[in-house]
C-alpha cells in the first residue's frame, strides 16, 4: 500500500470541499482543479480498491457540485435534452 497516495487521497478529502464553497467570495478553487488532481491520483501506480473508492465518491461529490451550481437555465436545457 502507497501511504502517499493515501495521503493525497486525504488532503483533497479535507480541503476540496472549503475550497470548492469557500467564504463569502465564493470559491476559491474551482472543481476542474479537483478533478485534475483526482485524475493524476488515478494515474498513477496501482490503487488498492479503498483507494480506488476514495477518489471514486470524491468524483461524484464533484459531480454533485457541478450540477447545484450550474446556472439554472442550462440545468433545464439539459432536463430537456434527458427528458
């Protein structure tokens, strides 16, 4: 087991989340960055299937991110292009 992957794994885990809300200006970095520090985790060597998970929910809390915080106009566009 890569204990620097782990270590990685946990530092986005604890700092994505006030990065991505930030205070009152807003966000101070924005998701890409996050998926693109995911992104190279994956990258990497072998991951364990913990880690695989880790980096996995972190995705989808991205996800989750981009979809709240889209403008609401093109959040009903892509309703209709589903529907």
């Amino acid at each position: 087991m890569n204990t620097f992957i782990d270590e990685g794994i946990a530092h986005i885990a604890r700092v994505m989340r006030p990065a991505l809300y930030g205070d009152l200006g807003g966000s101070y970095l924005p998701s890409a960055y996050w998926r693109q520090r995911l992104y190279q985790i994956l990258d990497t060597a072998h991951l364990t299937n913990a880690q695989l998970r880790s980096v996995d929910s972190l995705l989808l809390e991205l996800d989750e991110f981009d979809l709240c915080t889209r403008a609401p106009a093109t959040r009903r566009t892509e309703l209709q292009l589903v529907s």
